[in-house]
C-alpha cells in the first residue's frame, strides 16, 4: 500500500512569520530530503506553483523548490530544482518587467521588475555547492523564492500600488 503524502498548509499573508529572516542548514540527512518532499507535494497541491520557499510552510530554513516545467508557458531551465542555502551572487544590470502572484498572498498579482540574468549559489540535499546561471522566467522565480527567504513579498517589490491588482476567479 502506498502512502501518499498530505500537503502541508500554506501560510498566508498577514502571517508575520512570513516577515522573518531563514535559518541556513547546516545538517544534511534524511530528514531534509523528507522535509523537501513535503515542500514540493505543497508546491504542487497550488494553483500554478511553481516555485515555494520552506517559509511558506511555516518552517524557517533556507530551503526553495522550483520547477517552472509546470509553468502555463513551460520556459527552458533546469528543470526540478532543490535549493539549500540559494545566494544570488550576481545579477545582470538589465531588467524585465513581469507580473507575479504569490501562494502565500493569494488573490493578489503585481507588477515587479527582477533581473533577467542571475548568478546563483546553492547547496543540494546532500550538502555539494554548485553554481549556475539562469535567465527569464526561471531567474525570476528564483529571485521571488529567494525573497521569501529573507521575509520579503512580492508586494513589497511592485513597481507602484497601482499596479497591484486582485485577481478575479
């Protein structure tokens, strides 16, 4: 008999653990490969995930899954993505103007401008370092998870509060 795993509840906005400073992982085992499955089935139980930071869940580690495969316009990536410790060492200077919604701010979208090119240093479930360079749609999920990690929203990133919007249906 398979056990299938229950997403974990998503927290949302004005949750002000949603506002808090993630904690690095320094240990590397069984239960962090456990703890990123259960980020990703919640990832995947969201419309339209396609990216969630461990925050969102209620747990305070630097901890990110990404997967824009799913995307409604899937973009070349890197396909499924387990980020510990995810650190944008650089960016490009050139930037795009995109809408974002946010699971953990459900309804609303906005307008915000991210990097088009980012440099990205990060650990895998087994604790190696890599680097990798990544560009549209893909880096600005990246840089929206990475935000969540250090308590910032996406609204707190819109180019103007004219441009955040609610969505409908």
């Amino acid at each position: 008999m398979t056990h299938q795993r229950k997403a974990r509840s998503m927290i949302v906005l004005p949750d002000a653990r949603l506002r808090q400073m993630s904690q690095s992982i320094t240990t590397f085992d069984q239960n962090l490969v456990e703890q990123f499955t259960d980020i990703e089935t919640a990832m995947r139980a969201g419309p339209g995930g396609v990216g969630i930071a461990a925050p969102q869940l209620g747990d305070n580690r630097r901890m990110v899954v990404v997967d824009c495969t799913v995307a409604r316009h899937p973009c070349r990536n890197h396909g499924l993505l387990h980020l510990v410790n995810p650190e944008i060492i650089e960016h490009s200077d050139d930037e795009i103007l995109g809408r974002e919604g946010c699971l953990s701010v459900p309804d609303w979208v906005g307008m915000v401008s991210r990097a088009r090119i980012i440099y990205l240093k990060y650990q895998d479930m087994q604790g190696e370092t890599h680097e990798m360079e990544t560009s549209g749609f893909e880096a600005r999920v990246i840089q929206h998870e990475v935000d969540h990690l250090d308590g910032v929203l996406f609204i707190d990133r819109v180019v103007s509060t004219h441009d955040l919007v609610r969505r409908m249906g």
